[in-house]
C-alpha cells in the first residue's frame, strides 16, 4: 500500500510545519485555584520532592564531632514556585523555600532557601522535546533565630554547618529531578491520537521551540498513519509559519492550523477509505423511475430500492477563507440496485462544496459538515442512454444534499485530537477562521492528579 500510494502522491521532501502554537507569557503564569501547580513544574509532587529531600538525613560527618553543631530540618515549606519566560533565551525557574533548622540544644533558626535555575525546551536525539536546566544558583538566608535554653550557651552551629545539612550543592542536582514529571508529559505531546479506527495523527517537532515575547513557539508537522502505515501528504504550496498574536491577548495558549493540515487531514481520511459511502436512494424503487429512463424496464423487472455507492474520484480539498471553512469533495457514485448483487445503470460525478463548522471540547477539535453550499452533478456512464442534467438532479440531488454531509459527520463526530500535553485541557476556547489558516486561542486547565 504505501509503495502504491508513494508512486500517486510526491511525499515531503522538506519538512516543514504545517501547525503550532504559542505558548504565552500567561499560559507559563497559570495556576490552578491551590497554589501549588505552576504550568510546566510538577506542582504539588514537586513540592514534595523538595521537602523530601531537604529533610534527608545527610551522611554522617566525621568533622561534625559535637551532637550540639547537628542542625536538623524539621519544617520546609516552599513558599514560591514559579516560571517566567526569557525571550530568547528561555525560561526561568524561581523557588523560594523556608527551612525551620533546629541547632539541638539550643537554637531553632528560620532560614529561606532561594533557587534560581534557567530552563530551556531542547530536542533529544528520539525526536522529543525535553525541558532541560542550563544554570542553577541556590542562596541561603537567615530570617530569624530563637534560643530556648541557656542564652550564655556558646554557639556551636554555623552558616558552613547549615549548608552541610541541607547540603545545597545537591539542591540543583534535585532540580533536574524536578523535571523528570514535565518531561514525561512533553513525550506525550508527539503521541498518535485515532481518528477513526484504521487513521490515525500524530503531531510532530520540527524543532526547538523559539522564545519571543510573545510566548514560546513550537512548529509541529502533522503526519498521519493508515492501517499502520504513514502516508505520503501532498506537498504544501506555501510554506506555513506561525501568526503572532495579539500582545494584549489574555490567552494562555494560542493554536494555529493551516490550510494545508485540513487538506491533509481529509487526504488522510480518503485513504482510509472514510467517504465511501452506500446510500439508500430516496426515490421510487426501479419499476417506478422507468418512466424517465424507459430502458430501465428492461434490466429490472422487480420492486427494488435503488442505491447509491460512492467513492473519492479526487482528493479532497479544504478552502480557508475569512470567517469560513469549506470542504471539496469529489465524488462518482454508481447508482443501481442488488438483484441479488450489486448492479449499476448510472455512473454520476458529484462535486460537493459544504461549509464546515470547527468548535473545540476539552482537546479535540469537532469538525462538522453544515448544509451544503454548492453540489453539481454530472452524468459519466450510462447502461440506460442518455440522461440530462435535470433528470438527474429530481431524482437524487435531495438524496445526496442531505445524505452526504450525514455521513461525513458521522466520520468526524468522535473529533481530532488536538496537539495537546497529557492532563492539560483546553478551555475559554475562541476559533476563528481566517484566509489560509485557523487560530484558537484557548486557557489551560490542569486536570486533577488522583493517587
């Protein structure tokens, strides 16, 4: 099959992007109601990861003689953890953590623990993004110091014995740790998603994302697998970049899709096979039509419905204009009857032109077909003479008017889904259709983590 379809359709002989997204400024700000899941860290779990490790015990130091130099952690709580973005460069990472240190006997100390660490997205060598940290800075501050006992005491504790305990080299090594969750979530940003049961997308980086003020860029290409096997798109005609959005959109996230990602979205569904179509005709069954095609009479004596069987004679096409989605759809329908098997007397071409209406649920796009907009029909074979345009449009252009589009939403009315990082859905979701390209700014919402 895909030796066959290579030799019909010229493969991608440069990748380029045919969809993407901005990821702004808000979008990296977000947080959910409880304060403890910033976009891109792992949230809550992060936060436990950090207490976890801060309140360790650290391996025994031999110059540490004395049990009253010990400093013991006995409270963490992290105060700050957020992400900013550095255009062109990459993001920032800022973690402000307070430590409740006991100094036995004596002293309880309140210290703060800064960390400030660079992050960038960079691409592995199996093709996924990875969040990756470039520098990583920790600072330790004392707020406050309490003595409970004999105030005479000397005190034994010092800044360097408290940097032992917490051990603040190690602290960046945990950050890295940090974005062990993240990073598993990005792999899932290149997944396949099913469309129908043999079709299925996947949405693929074509590189580092770019940092602007905008947000952060990615550039994806979207590749599609029937029965398993990748398909050869049609090229696209013009290169497809990114449109910046408004600076003063309050969205976290704005997706773009070209032109050419919903032509090759239904090319997809073709070879799939998706808009083969049996339709029961609504006329009247064959000894009825005979009046208007008189030879009929000769090849069916009996009472049977006439159906239609129609298959793609061309790919489709998706036309993007300002404000509306159209889809193309060529088709030739052979029209006939079983008497026992199948037996055609017409061969029609049929040339639909229907609206397509786009809205978004959580993270898949709904694509639907509206009332066709324009159908033509054309007689391409006949077993019962000639047959004139009108004639063919009282007898089966209601059928197909309304047929047609049925059966394409029944194909798409499952969605597709959308480029999207696994427990994040979309909501607050604006489409809107300009010429050449869709855009859909939206909001993220994490989903709850259970467990």
């Amino acid at each position: 099959l895909s030796i066959f379809l290579s030799l019909l359709v010229p493969a991608h002989t440069i990748r380029s992007p045919d969809c993407g997204g901005i990821l702004t400024p808000s979008g990296l700000k977000y947080r959910k109601s409880r304060p403890t899941s910033p976009t891109l860290a792992a949230g809550r779990g992060s936060k436990s990861v950090l207490r976890q490790d801060l309140m360790a015990p650290p391996a025994p130091d031999p110059s540490l003689t004395s049990p009253r130099s010990r400093n013991q952690i006995n409270s963490v709580k992290v105060d700050e953890f957020s992400l900013t973005l550095i255009p062109d460069t990459g993001m920032r990472l800022s973690i402000d953590v307070d430590l409740g240190i006991t100094s036995a006997p004596s002293t309880t100390k309140e210290m703060q623990l800064s960390i400030l660490a660079d992050l960038h997205v960079e691409m592995n060598p199996e093709g996924n993004l990875e969040l990756v940290t470039s520098a990583c800075k920790p600072t330790l501050e004392e707020l406050q110091s309490t003595e409970e006992m004999d105030r005479s005491a000397p005190n034994t504790s010092s800044g360097s014995d408290v940097d032992k305990q917490i051990n603040v080299e190690k602290i960046c090594l945990e950050v890295s740790k940090l974005l062990l969750f993240p990073n598993e979530r990005l792999m899932s940003l290149a997944a396949p998603f099913p469309i129908t049961p043999s079709c299925q997308v996947r949405y693929v980086p074509l590189a580092a994302p770019m940092y602007s003020e905008q947000g952060i860029i990615i550039s994806l290409q979207t590749t599609f697998q029937v029965s398993g096997t990748a398909i050869p798109l049609p090229v696209s005609p013009v290169p497809f970049s990114m449109p910046e959005p408004a600076s003063s959109s309050p969205s976290h996230l704005t997706l773009a899709f070209s032109e050419h990602f919903y032509t090759s979205l239904f090319f997809a569904l073709e070879m799939a096979g998706a808009f083969n179509m049996t339709i029961l005709v609504r006329t009247p069954p064959c000894p009825e039509i005979t009046p208007f095609l008189p030879q009929m009479g000769s090849l069916f004596q009996e009472d049977l419905p006439v159906v239609l069987q129609a298959v793609t004679r061309s790919s489709p096409r998706v036309v993007l204009e300002e404000g509306k989605a159209i889809l193309k759809l060529f088709l030739t329908a052979q029209i006939g009857a079983v008497s026992p098997v199948f037996q055609s007397f017409l061969s029609v071409n049929v040339d639909v032109s229907a609206r397509l209406h786009l809205s978004v649920t959580d993270t898949r796009m709904i694509i639907s077909a509206a009332a066709i907009e324009d159908i033509e029909l054309s007689l391409a074979a006949s077993d019962v003479g000639p047959v004139l345009a009108a004639l063919l449009e009282e007898l089966f252009l209601r059928t197909i008017r309304e047929e047609v589009p049925a059966q394409i939403n029944v194909v798409l009315r499952e969605g597709v889904f959308l480029p999207h990082i696994a427990s994040f859905t979309y909501t607050d979701v604006n489409v809107t259709v300009h010429k050449d390209y869709v855009l859909i700014p939206c909001n993220l919402q994490l989903e709850a983590r259970t467990g």
